[in-house]
C-alpha cells in the first residue's frame, strides 16, 4: 500500500493549495544524483530535485546489532514522504509552501555536501528557507543522530505570521509505522500513543521514542527537542496516520479512532504512522530571520566499552538557559532533564543509583523546592531496584540556575554505580562499581560578562620535522571556552595543507587535509595555552591550523596567520620538546 501513498499525497496536497493560487509542477522529479553522508553510524541523503531527505542506520546504536543498515525514515523513490511546509501570512492571506516545491518565483538554489552534513537553500514568496541535515558530532550526548534545522529569512514584505511544519514519515527497516512512547514532562512515565492525536510540547519531556514492537523491539528511533537558543522548538506535535497527515500541507485535525499501527483499519487497510512537528516563528519583518529545528536518529553509544558498562544513560535537556530582561534570573526558571537508562546486561541489577553532580551554579528541584549542598563531589541520588535485564527506566530530574556574573558552560554528570555489591555497604558510591556514566553541558549566561573571544594570538614552532612525536604550541584568549566547546562538538579541528595561493594571508589553496582528534589538544585553560600533539607522518609543506565550527552552534570559525607552520623534513628541527612549556 505504501508504495503508491505518496501519489496519493501529491494529489491531495495539490488540490488543497491550488485555490490559494499556486500549484506544484505537474510531475515528480526522478530519483538521481542522490546526496548522502555518514559517519558510520547515521547516514542521511537528499534528493537534489526537490530538497527531500531520507534517514538510515549504518551502525546504528553499538549495542544494538539488530539495527545496523535499517530505514528510520520511509524510502520513498524521490525522498519526499517526509516533508516540510512553510506557512506565510501577509494581509490576511495565509499560503502554505513544501520545501522544495515548483511554485510562481521559486526556486531550489543549491544543494551543498560537506563532511558532516548536507545543505538546501529553496527560496519562495520573498523568503530564503535554508534546511540543514547536521550529523551530531562524536563523543556528544546525541551522536548517532541527524539535526534538521531550517533557517528561515524574510527578503520581501513583512508578514504577520509565519509557521513551520516538519513531517517525518517514520519507518523502521521494512516496517512503515511505529509504537511511539513519549516522556511526561518532569515525570518517569511514558504515555503510549498509537492512535491519532496532539500533544503540546510543554506536556511531555525532552523526547519520544519510535519502536517496532511493543514487547521486543529491535529498533528504536529518537526524538529530542533542539534545546538550542539558535533554534526553535515545536509548539506542538501530532501523532497520526500518514495518508491523512500527509493529505494536509499543514493543518490537521486528529482522528481520535484512528489506530494507525493496526493493519486492518478500515479507512486505508495499511498501518503506516507519521509525526508532525509545528513550529510558530512569529512575525517576520523584511530582513529578519528566524531558525527552527528538531534531532532524529538512535543514541549510537560509540563510547561504551561493554566489559565495563553495563548500562547506558542518553541524556537530553536544554543546551542553554534564557536571561531574563533584567538580567537578575532565567526565564526558564527551573528546567529538567531527562535520562533514559537501559540494562544492556544479561542479568537484573538488584539495585543501582544514579549519582547527579551539579555544578556550583545549579541546585536540583525537589518537590517544588531548590536544594542546596549539592555538588560534583557530593552528588543528588537517586536509587532504583531490580532493574530487569534490557529494561529501560527514566530519570528525570528538575534542577534551577542560578545568574552569576560572568557566563559560564556548567557541566552536569550522571554516574550509575550498583550498589548491590558487598563492597557498597551502606550505599557507597566506588568506581568499581560505576556501570554507567554521561554528561551534559549548558551554556549559563552572565548577567555582567558574556564568554570572552576565543583567540589564537600565537603559535611556535614556525617550523616542524615530518616525523616522530612533536609538538605545536598556542596561545590566545578564552581558552576555556574553547575547550568546553570541543567537547560539545561545536568545534572539529583540523589541520590543512596549503599551496602557494594566499589572499591577505588567510585564503589559501587547501591541498590536503586532516581531521585531528580532540584529545591531542592539552588545553591549559586558567593560563589560556595549549599543546597539539602531532604523532603522524606529514608531507612536506605549509600547514594551517582550524577550529571549524558546526554549522548548528552559531560560532565562526577559529583560525589566522598565528595557526600556521612549515613541515619539513631537515634532520636539524627534529626535536620533539618543540612548543612545551
């Protein structure tokens, strides 16, 4: 049945934005010149016809070998069962707009690919929509998954009132519907949703959850809100069948009896499931420029050593709190965070807790109340029993921040520990009994001083051997936030290989080029210096040092005249302390 639903979909859709006085292209763009990236754990792809995209595992969630190489979106020929609609109203005139679509003046401008994502710039009606598919960078909370952001600019007359719908058509390998849970907000429940309906964001957690089978799932597909200052999050989401979701450009109404997992409804025949996400962007002046988006995908668990964990902790929470006009408070107030913990053991864990270290700034929530004395060496506990082997449970806890003068990233940790051992007696707290462990930055602004500039003022050696252990040193300006922000993924850091062709000393031929892991960049942060270890063998020539930054985090790039130096391979500059202080 679902092989022709998206024809159908292109009919209705068709036939409802028709008397608005614009229409799609009589035909479908064939499926070719497919755009696709992966980082070996979520591929993404989009079709450069019409701005459509597809999302699938490659490894998927470590643990979790039966979702390796699986659909977590429908595979439509031209990628466009999931789809996104612009709402624009001007003069009392509402249009509604899909992404990529052929209308009067449109056009789909350019589709760019680079090493961590995939771009689409469309334009229509005197707006520049620019969607962006963004793998979630290594060794961060939600990496496995894909961030899909539309970054949306008004260049023609003001509007009233613009909004945002993003469809996803969910399916999981070969199966085109799902069970979906969805976290209470700042409760551990989930509420099981397999009929049509809408639920306000406000009303559940930070994420739901997509599965194929209510009691022994092999495939589970996240979403989290954004929880960016950047980017907004939904108003609303709908739950619902896809045929009558997709039959809407945007609004819809839910069918309260319809079960969109059963195969034999009597509407369609079909179980086929889908989500809408509605966003509210606001009024738009000429010029202005709003950004939505939300993260889909698996929790990929890269980072886990299974002869140590026994459990793992996805977190998700806000990546950063609002100041209030006056500066003195949040606007959030208190905000929670959740954590979905699953026993990936063979065995029932009799009983673990899990260890909440909060930095100095921010107290946990209990019952309505703002706790003090607790911090990263004594930590806020909670305690769970006979955690059955691959169960899931949620923590979710409530904290507070509190303004201090200067903007700071506070980090939160989540520590499991069974404590069901001999040695924890009395509930202690040992490594050796850590089975789990995350951790989750938030950017906290000052209500006097925001983060300083990172700055790379300079850099020694002017030269390096080509070989051996060596050694290149930095220093600059706000250090600290730099290493938080690698941390985060907001940063990558690379070293290119340069040509002759130089252009005020910054633009350059790139002839090469190397991505560097983190963890060879020693960051002293209180003195604002660092230490990079090259241990690769380099060919000879001119190299650049660069701090790229994410296309999602709203940070410029890190680089300059001070980052660069010669590789060669003269024996006198082999020396190894070069750069150590």
């Amino acid at each position: 049945m679902n092989i022709f639903k998206r024809s159908i979909a292109v009919l209705l859709i068709i036939a409802l934005i028709t008397p608005m006085g614009v229409a799609l292209a009589d035909t479908i763009p064939e499926k070719q010149g497919i755009q696709s990236v992966d980082n070996g754990y979520l591929k993404i792809s989009v079709n450069p016809k019409n701005g459509g995209f597809h999302i699938a595992t490659v490894l998927g969630d470590k643990l979790n070998k039966d979702d390796n190489n699986k659909n977590l979106l429908y595979p439509s020929g031209d990628y466009d069962t999931s789809f996104t609609t612009l709402r624009v109203v001007r003069d009392g005139k509402t249009k509604d707009y899909i992404f990529g679509g052929k209308y009067r003046d449109s056009e789909l401008e350019e589709i760019i690919k680079d090493q961590t994502g995939i771009t689409a710039i469309w334009s229509v009606d005197g707006f520049t929509v620019t969607q962006r598919l963004e793998l979630v960078a290594e060794k961060t909370s939600n990496h496995g998954m894909v961030q899909v952001t539309y970054d949306v600019k008004n260049t023609g007359i003001p509007a009233e009132d613009v909004q945002l719908r993003i469809l996803m058509d969910t399916a999981l390998d070969k199966q085109d519907y799902a069970y979906y849970e969805v976290l209470r907000a700042g409760d551990t429940g989930f509420d099981l949703v397999t009929k049509e309906e809408a639920k306000k964001s406000k009303d559940y957690g930070n994420a739901f959850f997509a599965y194929n089978d209510l009691s022994a799932p092999t495939i589970t597909a996240y979403s989290v809100k954004v929880g960016s200052d950047l980017y907004k999050d939904h108003e609303k989401v709908i739950f619902g069948h896809w045929n009558n979701l997709a039959s809407t450009a945007f609004d819809y109404e839910p069918d309260e009896n319809m079960n969109f997992t059963n195969t034999q409804n009597t509407k369609y025949l079909t179980a086929d499931s889908a989500y809408a996400l509605y966003y509210d962007l606001g009024a738009m002046a000429k010029n202005s420029s709003v950004g939505a988006g939300t993260i889909y995908g698996v929790y990929s668990h890269a980072e886990i050593d299974p002869q140590e964990a026994k459990v793992t902790v996805d977190i998700s929470g806000p990546e950063r709190l609002t100041l209030s006009e006056d500066k003195k408070e949040y606007t959030d107030g208190s905000f929670n965070m959740s954590a979905l913990l699953n026993n990936f053991d063979s065995e029932t864990l009799k009983r673990i807790a899990v260890a909440v270290r909060i930095p100095d700034g921010i107290k946990p929530v209990v019952n309505g109340e703002a706790k003090s004395g607790y911090s990263h060496a004594k930590p806020y506990v909670i305690k769970y029993e006979n955690f059955l082997a691959n169960q899931t449970r949620t923590a979710v806890i409530n904290f507070k921040g509190e303004v201090r003068p200067e903007s700071q990233y506070r980090k939160i940790i989540l520590d499991v520990y069974d404590i069901s051992t001999p040695e924890a007696a009395g509930d202690k707290l040992i490594t050796q009994n850590l089975i789990g462990t995350a951790e989750h930055y938030i950017y906290c602004p000052g209500g006097v001083m925001d983060l300083p500039e990172v700055s790379v003022l300079s850099g020694a050696p002017d030269m390096i051997y080509h070989e051996g252990t060596r050694y290149f040193y930095l220093s600059g300006t706000g250090f600290s936030a730099l290493e938080t922000q690698l941390e985060m993924g907001y940063y990558t850091m690379h070293l290119l290989r340069i040509g002759d062709l130089m252009i005020d000393g910054l633009n350059m031929k790139n002839i090469g080029s190397y991505e560097i892991d983190k963890k060879w960049l020693d960051i002293n942060a209180t003195e604002h210096t660092a230490n990079l270890l090259l241990n690769e063998k380099l060919p000879v020539g001119q190299y650049q040092l660069l701090f790229k930054a994410s296309s999602t985090s709203g940070l410029k790039d890190i680089t300059g005249p001070a980052m660069r130096f010669v590789v060669t391979d003269d024996p006198s500059q082999k020396n190894s302390t070069y750069g150590l202080i």
